[in-house]
C-alpha cells in the first residue's frame, strides 16, 4: 500500500498533496506535485496524520483523503 494525502480547498477548489505536516509550527506543507507528497505505507500512520491535520484546525478549510499511487 502506498498512499498520499491529497487536498482540496472547500471554497477555491484548488488541489494538492501533503509533503510535512508540523505539529509544532500548527500547519502543513503542500505540493502539487503527487511525487513531492509524504508517501504513507501503513494506514495507521494515514490515520495520525489526518487526526493531526483535523487537530490543528486544517479541515475547517480543505478536505483531505488517501489516495493510492
């Protein structure tokens, strides 16, 4: 299994991909490039980061998923 965490932005539409999420500095690091993105090999660590991503308030404004590559 390999997967990315894609992104879309609920009002702009615009897409990308997960590359770091820093839970020191409260945000993420996007990509548009999917060979850019964090790989995820286990889907317990997908499950981390997008508990992470919600935490740190980055679902008020974008909608994540897994997609494989």
């Amino acid at each position: 299994m390999n997967k990315v965490i894609k992104w879309t932005n609920k009002y702009s539409n615009e897409q990308g991909y997960v590359m770091t999420v820093k839970k020191a500095d409260g945000h993420f690091t996007n990509t548009y490039e999917v060979s850019e993105a964090k790989v995820f090999t286990r889907q317990a660590d997908i499950t981390k980061a997008m508990n992470l991503l919600e935490t740190m308030g980055e679902t008020e404004n974008n909608v994540f998923e897994a997609v494989e590559i």
